[in-house]
C-alpha cells in the first residue's frame, strides 16, 4: 500500500477504510493480515474469512496466492473486491513476466480457484471453501452509510454461506490484554452503551481513580487496567516510569522516574491499610508527596512531581 501512495498514480487511501471500517464499525474483530506472510506455515489459520482488493496493493508472490488458494480449499472464506481500473496492475512484475502472462495479478489467483481468469461477479465454491467475487472499487463502500451497509451485508451472505457459526454485530469493540481493557462505542450505529463491569482503574484519568465497573456512551473510549482481589503488594498504575520494584510481606519499594514539570499519580495494590510512607529524591532528601488510602479497593494512591532522576518509594504496610 506505501508504494502506491505516491507518483505517478496515487491510489485512494479510503481504498482500505472501505474494507475494514464496515466490519469494525459493527464491533467485528478486523485484523490487517500481511500478505507477505501468507505463505508461512500456520499463519492463514487463525482467519475464517479474508477480504482482499489490488486496487491499492498488489501481491508479492504467486507463493503468496497458493497459499491463499489452499486456505480457501480447506474451508476459508474469500471475498475479493475489485474493478480491475487500478493502472498499477501493468507494471512489470511476476503475474506478466515469463512464463506469467497474466494481465492482472487476480487473474492468477482466480485459475488457482479454478474460476478461471475473468470470472463474473458471484459466489462459488472451491473445496470446503467460499469465494465472493464483488466487481467494485472499495472506495465506493465509502460514499455513505447504504454503501457501508452494502459491504456488511456482503461479508455476511459469505460467511453464512460457508456454515461458519458466530457472526455478531454490535456497536463497540472490547480488547482483553492481561490485566489491560481497551475499549471504545461507536456512535454511528445502535445508541447501545458498554458496561464493563470489572472493578478497573481508569487510565485515562490523572488521579487514577478506581471504579467498581466503567460504562462508556457511544462516542467514549477508555483504557482500563482490571483489579484482581488480593493482587497486591503491586504497582497497578503509574504516570511515571517504575523500575527496581521490591516487594515483601511488610513492604513496597520501587525506583520512580518521569519528565520534569509533571506530576505522577501512581496507584498501588496492597494487601492492607499503610503504615508508613517515604518518598526520597536522588541524594536521598524526603521529597513532597500526598497520599491517599481507598480501603474498599486496597489501593493506595501516591502523587507526586516527577523528576529525571526520579525518586525512592517505600510503603509499608
């Protein structure tokens, strides 16, 4: 998609929100697939249905297509948009050099499929597989909201085709990552909130505060780190950077840097109420910091200006 971003032709960008806004839009997991690695041994596998265009990137190997081909054949689903008006299709390259004579590079793709060169608009089957050939520029699924319906709707009647259980459509997406919640409400679709009922602290807010669930409005998106009853002695949260944490049945202790002329807000799980707290700069002199126990969430709050060479925390407990 880089190379084709600039002279002499400088293919539509909205070429690939076309495919995968539709999709995302209605809370469907789309992940960008790198064609490079199409032929690697596994990595088509994770995927049930792919959509593909060369209007704004062309494929890098004919290995590339067979793997594809054989994705298709052992029950993938394969939705090819496409106009054949991209000009970069003529350069010379691998599908039109000997002993190639394709004139297009899905001209290739399409006899693997065994649907010929030029097959119509359509569906068919390859193997346990399905392929949906849809003669459209994917910028068109961009010029309104029937338009992004139109592409939605496509991708469905593919998948269904294929028997594949589990379509689901709705207007927010939610991303697990350990103890990490991001998630976001789309406001161009169903007026639905998201609750998330985890007890989180929000990262998103300079205090760090804790919730005993989070619900987002469309147009929201957060970025949560979940609580887990008894986790700590633990950092949980920090605007700074920790290192060199230590942490014993009596104590916390940790190394806590940041730029200057900012404040860190550091949150920390412990498994009781503070005894002490000390906060010491580089040539160990007590250093300002204020201080805040939750005891409903175990959480001990710290605020304190952040230095380059950052400071000493020590918590007992």
């Amino acid at each position: 998609m880089m190379f084709q971003r600039g002279d002499p032709w400088s293919s539509n960008p909205n070429s690939f929100f076309g495919l995968a806004l539709p999709l995302l839009k209605h809370g469907m997991p789309v992940h960008p697939v790198q064609m490079e690695h199409a032929q690697r041994p596994g990595y088509l596998v994770p995927y049930r249905l792919l959509l593909l265009s060369y209007e704004f990137m062309k494929p890098p190997s004919e290995q590339a297509h067979r793997a594809i081909a054989e994705w298709v054949q052992h029950g993938g689903v394969l939705v090819y948009v496409g106009d054949g008006s991209d000009p970069y299709a003529t350069v010379p390259e691998w599908w039109n050099t000997e002993p190639m004579q394709f004139a297009r590079p899905e001209q290739h793709l399409f006899e693997l499929l065994g649907l010929g060169q030029s097959p119509a608009a359509g569906r068919y089957r390859f193997g346990e597989g399905v392929v949906e050939i849809v003669r459209a520029h994917p910028t068109s699924f961009t010029h309104s909201q029937n338009d992004t319906q139109r592409l939605l709707d496509i991708a469905k009647r593919a998948w269904r085709a294929a028997d594949i259980p589990g379509w689901r459509e709705q207007n927010c997406v939610r991303l697990s990552r350990g103890p990490y919640v991001i998630a976001a409400v789309f406001d161009e679709t169903t007026p639905r909130r998201l609750v998330i009922p985890e007890q989180v602290v929000d990262l998103f807010d300079p205090k760090l505060r804790v919730t005993a669930g989070k619900t987002l409005a469309p147009g929201q998106v957060a970025l949560l780190r979940v609580l887990t009853p008894g986790e700590g002695p633990k950092v949980v949260a920090s605007a700074s950077r920790v290192t060199d944490v230590r942490a014993g049945q009596r104590e916390i202790a940790f190394h806590s840097q940041g730029p200057a002329s900012t404040t860190a807000a550091t949150r920390i799980a412990l498994p009781g109420p503070p005894k002490s707290v000390t906060v010491a700069d580089a040539n160990g002199s007590a250093y300002g910091f204020v201080s805040q126990w939750d005891a409903d969430t175990g959480t001990l709050l710290l605020c304190y200006e952040n230095l380059p060479d950052g400071v000493a925390v020590r918590v007992t407990y």
